[in-house]
C-alpha cells in the first residue's frame, strides 16, 4: 500500500483490564465486528453482550441504551479515526510548494480509509460498517453517516471548489457522495473481482494492491472532475 496513507496521528486507545472504559470499547468493537459481517440489525444485543465477554448482562444497556446509541457510539469511534487523518492531509494541501489537484483532494479525503484496511481492530470490518450506515440502517443510519463525514466532506468541497470554479456547488456535493459511496462499497466488494463476469482479475490478486490504489484513484478522479 502506498506509504503516504500511513497517518502519525495517534491511533485509538487499547483497553485495559484496569480501565474503566474496557468494557465499553470490547461492545463497541464486537459490535462493530458482527454488525459489519451480518448486518446492522440482524445480530441481537445479548449476542453482543456475550461476544464481549461482560460479565453484567445489561452492559450494553448501561452503556449505550439501545442499538440506535450503539451504532451511533461505533460510527463516532471510527470518526475519532478517520476525521483528524483526512484533515490533516487536507489542510496541508495549502501548505505544499506545488499546487494541488483534483487527484490530491482525492488521495486526502479518502486516502486514511484505505488505509483503515491495515488498522489494528479496525480492517475490512470498519468499513463495511460505515458502508452499510447508508444502505443497511434506514434514515437513523444515514444521519448518522452524514455526521460522520460532515466535517472532511465540507473540507474536501472548499478544496474541489477552489480547484472547479466553473462547476457548481451542489454538482460537487453530488459528485463527492457517489465518489464516498464508491470508496465504501468499491473496498468492501473487492473480492468480487475474483469471481466477475469477466472470470478472475488480476488486479484481485495479491502483489496487485498498488496497482489497484492508481486504478481506483483514476475512477475517483474522473468522476469528481467530469
């Protein structure tokens, strides 16, 4: 994977037994687990419950209340990842010597996704969760979805805008949610590629992953730039 995804910024606390958030973070990434695998509603609290290891029961009532505030808790874990990563990146767009580009906003905004497939307790899982937000969980999902990315997706139209001045803002806003949506399920259903109409892909293989990031930001950029 390209090494300019890999973020300084200081990853996600590991719980500790001694912690007293411990039991929170287990719900929140067994439910992140199951929910991204099985889907947002088709796996039951108590199963959660005892996937991590609580010893109470009612932990995740205690803790979150019901699953609306538990999905909600997970999708603000993953943006305590996500959000500062890509806005970083894209506040230092302004700070190079060279101008940026369209592929630049691109590489920015969803770059630390792609990098999310190798953090540690995060993966593939994490972002099938956020990918299923939309499509999988009504309009609560949606909402939150949008609160999710609100902050980097308006970041990332200041920078498209100032880089398409003849090109109107609510086309970008349009644009950027299919580019969104495109990185969500284009990362979740890469394996398709193995068994496509058009039989294995070579870029499914293994040893093809660099090839595969250009290629992606290739579509991302021409359906971004029209």
């Amino acid at each position: 994977m390209n090494s300019v995804l890999v973020s300084a910024v200081t990853d996600l606390p590991a719980p500790s037994a001694t912690d007293p958030q411990a039991t929170r973070t287990r719900l929140i990434e067994e439910a992140l687990q199951l929910m991204a695998r099985e889907g947002m509603n088709a796996v039951s609290l108590r199963r959660i419950v005892i996937a991590a290891g609580a010893q109470n029961p009612s932990a995740l009532h205690y803790h979150f209340g019901g699953r609306d505030e538990l999905v909600a808790a997970i999708a603000s874990y993953l943006q305590q990842w996500l959000e500062p990563r890509a806005c970083a990146r894209l506040h230092a767009l302004e700070g190079q010597a060279q101008p940026y580009t369209v592929r630049d906003v691109v590489e920015a905004a969803f770059g630390p996704v792609i990098a999310m497939l190798s953090a540690p307790a995060l993966g593939r899982d994490a972002v099938n969760f956020i990918g299923r937000l939309g499509w999988d969980y009504g309009e609560k999902g949606q909402e939150i979805s949008a609160a999710l990315h609100r902050r980097t997706l308006e970041l990332t139209l200041a920078r498209l805008q100032a880089l398409m001045p003849a090109v109107g803002r609510e086309t970008i806003q349009f644009r950027l949610l299919l580019t969104m949506n495109a990185v969500y399920y284009g990362i979740s259903y890469r394996s398709y590629m193995r068994r496509s109409p058009f039989g294995a892909m070579d870029l499914s293989m293994p040893g093809s992953e660099a090839r595969e990031h250009e290629e992606f930001l290739d579509y991302l950029v021409a359906g971004l730039s029209g």
